[in-house]
C-alpha cells in the first residue's frame, strides 16, 4: 500500500469501443432522454395546471414523473457527451457525488412505485374507503418520509464504498459511476461492501416487490368479480405497473449482486439501461398518457398555450 498510486480520478468505459457503435447509441439513448424529459414534463404540468386530477393517484404519478426526470438525468447526458467526445474522465469526487444521487434517485423510485401499487389497491378493494386511507396527509407524509429515507439510504452507501482504498485501475466498467465497479477497483476488503448489497436488496428490493405482488394479487382477485368492460379497463392499469417494476428490480438485483468476476461490459449495458432509462422512458406512456383524464388535460394545456393565430389557421 505504501508504493501504490492512490487513483485521484476515474476512466468511465462508455457504451462501446468501436465509434459507430458509440456514435448510435449516445444518439439513440440521448433521443430517449429527451422524449423522457417531455413526456414527464407534459405529465408534471398536467397534474399540476388541472384541477380535476389534484387526487392522490396523480399526487403520485406527479412526484414519481419529477423523480424520473431528475434518475435520467444523473446519467445519461454525461455518458452521451463522454461518448461523443472520447472524453471519459470523471473526478473522484464527481464519481462519489452521481453514486449518490444515482442511489438516491433508484431507492426514491422503488418507494415510490410501492406506494402507488397501495394507492391502487385501496382504490379498487376498498373503494369506500379510499378518501380516508389515501387523504392528503397520508399523500404528503410518505413523500416527504421516502424522499429523505433516500438520503439516508444513499448516504450509507456512498460513504460505505469511498472509505475504501482505490490503488489498482481506475477504469471503471460501466458508462457511469456504481457502487459493484469501484468496488472491483478496490485494494481494500469489499466484504462488508457486499453484505451491505446483498442485505439491502433483501430488506428493501425483495419487500417492495413481495409487497407490490402481494398487493396485486388482492386486486386481481377483485377485478375478477367485476363486469367484462370494467375487468379490462382495471388490467390495462395493474399489468404494466407489474412489467415496469419487475424489469426495474429484475435487472438492477442482476446487476448490483452478480460476482465481482462478472465483467461483460455488453451484458452490464444491457442490464444498466434497463434500469436506468427503460423505466422513466416507459412511465409516462404506461402510468398517464394512456389514461383518459390525462390525455384530456394535455389537451385542454396545449389549447391553452397554443396561440390564437395558430388555433385559427388549424380551423
């Protein structure tokens, strides 16, 4: 340890190693970073300007569109300009800083997705019910409690996995900062490291979706007792909750407790992109502009905003 070279900085792998290849993907991930951005965005100001959806579910599906946009955005505009530039450099304190809103972003959102499968059970096995379980307090209390339970979380894990000695490569095999590539960069022992993931994956990946599943289970068995048109309407809602979050635990649970000899990088792309831009991507489609009520508010912001001449011209 004392002949070694402390790393001061890190080399991030980026998506590929030929250009072309690099060159399409950073297009093709920027393209649905920015689709991701507008199609929160539309859904944040939706929720937000029209008064007939102030009610609990789309309380929720407002604050999980804000998380998306802020999760996309810790990185991937960085992974795309670093591939675009062949400019892979990332300070030891810019690594530590996207790990933890990376980590911050990704616990917000699992609590987030848990609260809206309770959101809907209530809603469809206790209907009676539902203006008292899910009132305002409730909605603004479990928001505040995930949103800072998150700095915690992340804050014990950033702070667990930079105490460590990094004196080896600093060639980090992933196009962004994460706790499972510093942690096979390391010269110190990893042990504690990875019984920290292994024990919150299964306190909080395995409990939200036992939690989520157990919930849906419920629902679907109610759904089956109601009349065919409304039975379909109820399963267009619940399925792709369950996709999204089974592809968001699937895949991160793959990727953060895989053995640290696991060094496929096209693997580790694949699995990365499928929790870091695949779910804010899909959320707005899945969660909101299928839905009637949102599609109308859209409607009535865009024919609010658009000007005169321009409404006059297009009747």
């Amino acid at each position: 340890m004392a002949n070694s070279t402390m790393v001061t900085e890190f080399l991030l792998m980026g998506f590929a190693d030929k250009r072309q290849l690099r060159l399409l993907l950073s297009v093709l991930f920027l393209l649905m970073y920015l689709a991701t951005l507008s199609g929160n965005l539309l859904i944040v100001s939706a929720t937000t300007l029209d008064q007939s959806l102030h009610k609990p579910m789309y309380f929720f599906l407002r604050n999980l569109s804000i998380l998306d946009m802020c999760y996309v955005s810790v990185t991937i505009p960085n992974a795309c300009v670093n591939s675009l530039t062949d400019n892979r450099v990332i300070s030891v304190t810019g690594c530590a800083a996207q790990i933890f809103l990376f980590i911050y972003c990704a616990f917000v959102e699992l609590l987030f997705l848990t609260i809206m499968a309770r959101d809907r059970y209530v809603a469809i096995c206790q209907p009676l019910r539902y203006p008292v379980i899910m009132n305002h307090q409730f909605c603004v209390w479990t928001t505040l409690v995930s949103l800072l339970s998150g700095l915690i979380y992340a804050g014990v894990h950033t702070g667990n996995t930079f105490r460590l000695s990094f004196c080896q490569s600093n060639m980090v095999h992933q196009f962004f900062c994460d706790v499972p590539s510093l942690l096979s960069l390391s010269c110190s022992d990893t042990f504690n490291n990875f019984l920290l993931l292994i024990v919150s994956a299964i306190l909080f990946g395995c409990g939200s979706f036992t939690f989520i599943t157990v919930s849906y289970i419920y629902i679907f068995s109610t759904v089956l007792k109601f009349p065919t048109k409304e039975r379909g309407k109820a399963f267009s809602t619940c399925v792709p909750h369950i996709l999204v979050v089974s592809v968001f635990l699937s895949s991160s649970s793959c990727m953060y407790l895989r053995p640290s000899g696991a060094s496929d990088i096209l693997q580790g792309v694949i699995l990365t992109v499928c929790y870091t831009i695949v779910p804010p991507f899909l959320n707005p489609i899945i969660y909101s502009l299928r839905n009637t009520q949102v599609k109308e508010a859209i409607r009535k912001i865009q024919f609010r905003f658009i000007p005169m001449s321009l409404r006059s011209k297009h009747l």
